[in-house]
C-alpha cells in the first residue's frame, strides 16, 4: 500500500468515516480508511439515537437484515422535569413512528459500527475497486503530510501513504485537524461537555413490559433538572433490545467552577426517586465517559476544508442539542456523505484545492445540519442558562403537584395556582421574559 496512491484517505472509522467510505465504495473511488481501534467501534462511547433516514440511503432496507446494527426503532418521545422527589414529562408516542425508514433508531456503537464497517467492506467487495481499497484497524495516523501548504497524505505507522484528498473524522479529540491550523489549539470549555453514561441490562421482558414495548419499538427520554445538583446540564435514557443506556451531557466548564465528579451525578441521577422506579433491577455492563460539544458554533474550526483536506463529524464539532433531541450522530452520518460527494465532484473536474474543496462547506450550509445549527444557537445558549436547569424544572414540577393534588377543600382553579407556583418561584415578568426568549429560540 505504501507506493500506491489512493484517491482519498479517511481517518476514523466512527460513522462520518464510515458514511464517507461507502459512498466511494458505490463510486468505485480506491480509498484507505485508517481507524486506530482495534475495529470500528472499539473505542467509540454513546448509546443513543440515529436520526433521520440518511441510514437508508448508505444500506437500504437496513431493518430487514436480521443483523443489522440497530438496536430499536423510536416511537416513543418524552421529556422530563425534575425537582428533588418529582417529574413532569411532556410524552408523546405515535404508531406513525413505526414505519420505515425510521424517524430514529436507538444503537450501541460497538455493535452498529462494526456492523456498519462490515456492510462498507461489502461494498468494496462487489466494486471494481475491491484490490485497491482497504479498511486498516488498530493503525494511528500520527501527522498528516502537507507539501507546499497542501494536504497530500498522512503518517501512520512509521510508514506514508498519499491521496488526492483526505478526509478528517477523527473525533473530538481532533489533533489532526489542529495540525494544519483549521482548529484553534484549545476550544474554550464553556463550549465543550462531559458525557457520562451507563448501560444497564435487563431481563427482555420485564423491559418491554417496563417502558411498554412492542417486537423492536423503543423510547428517548431527556431529562432537565435537579439531576445535575446544580451543574449545568441534562440526562437521557434510550431502551435498547435487552439494555438501558442512561447518563448525563454535564458543561465541563460549570463542572471544573463547582467541583463535581461526573460518575456522582450520574448515581444522584439514578437514585432520583422517578429514575431509581425505572431502572430497578438493572445490572451495569457499561460505563464510559467521553467528551462532547455542546453544539455552540463557536466550538467549531475556523473553516471545514482547505487544500487536500475536508473535516467531517465531531471532528467538525457538528452536534446540537436544543431541547428537541441531541443530534450528533446524524450529523456525522449527513457531513460523511457530503464530505464523500464533494471529493467526488473534485476527482471529475480534477482539482483538489480549496477552491474546490469549499463546495463542501457549501454543501453542509445548505443542508440540514448547519441550518438546524444556526436556526437553533438561541436555544442552545439557553438551555445552558442555570434557569433551565435549577428554577423552570421546579416550577414545572411544582405547578404539576399542586394541579394533580386532589384533598377534601375546594380546589383552586388552574390560574390561581400558577400564579401562587409564579410567585414562590420567579415573577410573572420574569417568565414572560423567559417565554418569550424561548419562543424565539424555538
């Protein structure tokens, strides 16, 4: 491989390599991808939810392969206050969910992206590419190769290996990407997060039976609160097929001011009264801990391509969390497809340059994901805010204790008592500020 020069190379086999990798594989564009685990997956941390259909598009009609990688379909949404001893959750489930291609399907990325490598594999198989194109595992890229300020291969083994173009999907922990000066050295942490998560199992019926499952549905729930004893922040819980990934997105920046430990949140977190009720007898079979964006723009690189070069997924820091959804894999899946589409279009006109190369960035401002992303930076910074996490999930939950209460007196009318719970909690100004900050965000 060393003398051979491949039309692109990927770094990272998390999902935006991989995307990126079977759309050359259909093209027949010889590529290496590089990934420095031991398989793709190996070193990969999140159990949570694939959105969209972009999944559809890579292995069609992925929910009828008995092994596919996904875990279960979501048809379930809910999202949940909590103060010290309560919860509020705004639920929704609809059968409209259960058709494919799913809105979102739960995964475990040791399993899906080892699946997802297996399929890219499967497509270099049946090209015409099969002799030139490879899938190296447990390899480090330890610089990239620039010559007259363009990026024309990378380093990994001791040995150098050329391309016309390399893509960048090397994580959050993007050393690559700062290399050649698109990231500044340090991303401030008021921009970054800690997640910590657990996976627990259970017996498959008593799951099903707990959250009211049926054959593969599945349910996300987010949660804001008194979970986080202050931190800013929020948890989430994903049914698997016989799991629970549950855990917390904590602002790395607030957790360093206030000096508390990831893993004893994530205990207070499960010992909520509300939590504890869902997860008992859960046995633990994973625990990990990665580190996040928290979707603020200004996290990302200053650009996502220069000459030779194109930044893809967390390396990109394209995340967003605005209250909706956290939508991260998505977005690695979408630029891993973009990414591949503009080297495409680079090797027909045979121009590798940044003049070139921009159509990418061009590409992900046209698409959902930097749209969703600029649309949404109010909410994002909102949702940080120690209001969204301290005062509003109390006032949600108390207004739901007093409007729930039934005792033998005359029961006050819903006005009357939103405007007591306004009153020990804020100030009807303050909420109409609030509100209205919201509904712009939104």
């Amino acid at each position: 491989m060393e003398a051979e020069r491949f039309g692109c190379i990927i770094v990272g086999g998390g999902i935006a390599g991989l995307s990126a990798a079977m759309v050359l594989a259909r093209h027949e564009v010889p590529f290496l991808l590089i990934e420095r685990g031991a398989y793709s997956g190996a070193k990969n941390v999140s159990g949570g939810v694939l959105w969209g259909t972009d999944l559809a598009r890579l292995v069609p009609a992925y929910w009828n392969d008995p092994n596919a990688g996904f875990e279960r379909f979501v048809n379930h949404r809910r999202l949940t206050f909590l103060d010290e001893q309560s919860a509020f959750s705004i639920d929704f489930k609809s059968s409209h969910y259960d058709t494919p291609p799913y809105m979102g399907v739960t995964v475990l990325r040791a399993v899906f992206d080892r699946w997802l490598a297996d399929k890219v594999q499967e497509a270099i198989d049946r090209s015409a590419c099969a002799e030139s194109s490879f899938l190296a595992f447990d390899v480090l890229v330890e610089r990239l190769l620039v010559e007259d300020g363009r990026v024309v291969g990378v380093e990994a083994g001791g040995e150098r290996f050329y391309a016309d173009c390399v893509i960048l999907a090397e994580g959050v922990n993007n050393l690559l990407t700062r290399q050649i000066g698109l990231q500044a050295e340090y991303v401030p942490a008021d921009h970054m997060a800690v997640g910590v998560k657990e996976v627990l199992r259970f017996d498959r019926r008593v799951l099903e039976d707990r959250f009211q499952l049926s054959e593969r549905s599945g349910m996300a729930n987010e949660f804001i609160g008194a979970i986080t004893d202050g931190v800013e922040g929020g948890g989430f819980l994903y049914t698997n097929r016989t799991t629970v990934s549950i855990g917390l997105v904590l602002g790395m920046a607030d957790l360093r001011r206030k000096r508390k430990k990831p893993y004893e949140l994530l205990d207070r977190f499960k010992a909520h009264p509300v939590v504890a009720d869902m997860i008992r007898g859960g046995e633990v079979v994973e625990y990990s801990a990665h580190v996040v964006s928290t979707g603020d723009m200004r996290a990302m690189p200053r650009e996502l391509y220069a000459d030779g070069v194109l930044v893809a997924g967390e390396a990109a820091n394209l995340l967003l969390n605005a209250g909706k959804a956290i939508q991260g894999m998505d977005f690695a899946m979408h630029s891993g497809i973009l990414a591949a589409e503009t080297v495409l279009e680079a090797r027909r006109v045979g121009d590798f340059s940044a003049a070139t190369l921009r159509r990418y960035r061009e590409r992900l401002e046209q698409s959902y994901v930097l749209q969703n992303m600029r649309n949404f930076q109010a909410a994002v910074r909102l949702l940080h805010e120690p209001v969204m996490h301290e005062r509003m999930p109390r006032l949600v939950c108390d207004l739901g204790r007093e409007f729930f209460r039934v005792e033998n007196r005359p029961a006050p009318k819903l006005r009357q008592i939103l405007r007591e719970v306004v009153r020990r909690h804020s100030s009807p100004l303050e909420l109409l500020k609030l509100t209205y900050r919201a509904w712009k965000a939104l």
